[in-house]
C-alpha cells in the first residue's frame, strides 16, 4: 500500500481556490456548528426522509461550491481527488475497506474512554435510522453522497487549502479535522470527538496515499455500515 508518489514532508502547498471562498465555507461550518452547540436544534431526532433529503441537497451543494472554488483558480476536481497516478478502482476500493477496519477499530477505543470519562451525547439532536426499504435506499444515497462530498471538501479542498495557509500538511490535517467535527455538531459533544479523531485518521492517508477515492470508500461504508446493519457508530 505504498504512496502514489513523494510523502508529506516534500509537498509543495500552493493555494487551491481563493481565499474568500475558503473564508465563507468556513464561517458557515463554523456557523452551522456554534448555532447546534448553543441549543437552536432541539434534543428530538429530525423526521427522517426531510433530513435524509436535505442532507443529500446539501451534500452536492457543497460538492458544487468546492469545484467552482478551484475552477476559479484554474484547478480541476482531479486537483481534489489525486496529487499522484491514479491506480484502479478495484485497489482503491481494497484500500478503503482496509481503512474502514483501521477505522473501526480506533473509533470503537476513543469511544470505550469517552464512555469512561462520561462525555455523550445528551441533549444533541442526532439522527434517525432508516426503517423499510424506501428509508434505506434513501439512507445509502445520502452515506455516498456524503462520502463523495465530503470527502472532496474536506480530505481535498480544505487539506489542501490550511496545508497551503500554515505550510504544514500536519496543521492542514488537523485543522480540516477540527472543522469536520464542528460541521457534526448536532449530532453532540462525544459525537464530535469521534468525528474529529475520524478526520485525522483520514487525513493521515490522504496525505500519505495522494489520493481520497480510497477514503470515499471507508466513509460510504462507514455510513452505511452504522446505519443500516447495526444503528451504531459513527452515530453513537
């Protein structure tokens, strides 16, 4: 599982979109999170078809305004998407699952020592799970839209962007982390944590692999996995 080409330490950074495009996407994350953490969502969890709808508009929204923000400066989404030669699909894929129990493994830890330190999710808003078939389909839409989405905005565009800001990839790591997790406020405090912990982790092979179709893959699965099979985490 070798890198597609040189490591972290010998990027260059070079900003990706403009800096008052990246500004407005972080002041409405930042927005989104402080409004969620203040109480303006109540404790009772969303109807699910509105939400799972409205996630998937928002989803593609997002994905829209990222593209147009490195088109700006000349970029392509394959900017986003790999810095190195692209393998196949079929190891790409291999490379997500193989992330996912990485991932699994790791969240299922932080959360036995959140539980142990007594931080959860009171009072958050959370979310449904999906019940009878028209809410699952509608559900694995939604987990692919936010693994293809997000993963461009965050493991892509913002990875890159506070890499170019700080020069570090380590700082854009866990700067695109930090507002990953704000971005699931709603979902409460322990919630938040494990997002945060997710993000680094993804961000970790980002870096290293060059390339987020292998991490669109994990997070799909994840979504889809907690969703749909067992009602767990990343939710809880």
């Amino acid at each position: 599982m070798a890198p597609a080409s040189a490591g972290p330490a010998e990027q260059k950074h070079a900003n990706i979109a403009p800096v008052w495009h990246t500004s407005l996407l972080i002041l409405l994350f930042l927005a989104l999170g402080i409004g969620e953490m203040a109480g303006t969502r109540t404790s009772s969890p969303p109807a699910a078809l509105p939400f799972y709808l409205g996630a998937i508009v928002f989803e593609w929204v997002l994905f829209a305004y990222v593209w147009w923000g490195v088109r700006l400066k000349g970029n392509s989404l394959a900017t986003l998407v790999s810095r190195g030669q692209l393998p196949g699909f079929g190891r790409d894929a291999m490379i997500g699952v193989f992330i996912w129990v990485l991932w699994y493994v790791v969240e299922s830890f932080v959360g036995i020592g959140l539980s142990a330190v007594g931080i959860t999710n009171a009072g958050a808003q959370g979310t449904v799970f999906p019940h009878g078939a028209i809410q699952i389909a509608l559900w694995i839409v939604m987990a692919a839209s936010s693994g293809f989405s997000e993963e461009i905005a965050f493991r892509g565009y913002f990875l890159q962007q506070f890499s170019a800001w700080t020069g570090s990839t380590l700082a854009g790591i866990v700067l695109q982390a930090i507002l990953f997790g704000v971005g699931h406020a709603y979902l409460g405090v322990r919630q938040v944590v494990l997002i945060i912990v997710s993000g680094v982790l993804l961000g970790v092979f980002a870096g290293w692999l060059r390339n987020i179709r292998p991490l669109m893959v994990t997070h799909a699965w994840a979504d889809v996995f907690g969703g749909v099979i067992i009602h767990g985490l990343p939710y809880k």
